[in-house]
C-alpha cells in the first residue's frame, strides 16, 4: 500500500476536527518548503543566461526531481 493510501485511511478514521489539524499540518508542510522551492527556481533563472532554450526545460525536470527527492524523509546527505 503506497503512503498516500494509507494516509487516507487513516485521516477517513478521524473525526472532522482531527482531519482539520491534519489538513493545517499538511498545508504548514507545503508552507515551509516554499522558500527552498523559490530559491531553487531563482538559481535556474539566473543561470538560464547560458543555456539555450531547449536545456532550459530539461534544467527545471531536474532541479525539480532533485528538490522533491531531498524532501523525501529517507534522503540522506
């Protein structure tokens, strides 16, 4: 069963108010990686200058996939 299934199992078991502190938790979360996402996209756009258009797309996959992969609670630096 895959994170997100179970998650949504257990917040179905919750009364709406418990739900309603998940969903503060969930959205605190996504809140405080804001500004690593920001500062990932500022660095590409300033290094944009020298690349051509069509790195630029493959450029942003990457720095995105690396962001997300960082995110995950088993990454380890």
């Amino acid at each position: 069963m895959l994170i997100e299934e179970l998650v949504l199992e257990k917040l179905r078991g919750l009364p709406p108010t418990q739900q309603q502190e998940v969903l503060d938790f969930v959205e605190f979360l996504e809140y405080r990686q804001r500004p690593l996402f920001d500062a990932v996209v500022k660095r590409i756009r300033e290094r944009a200058a020298v690349y051509e258009a069509g790195e630029i797309d493959a450029l942003v996959t990457e720095a995105r996939d690396d962001f997300y992969r960082q995110q995950q609670p088993d990454h380890a630096d």
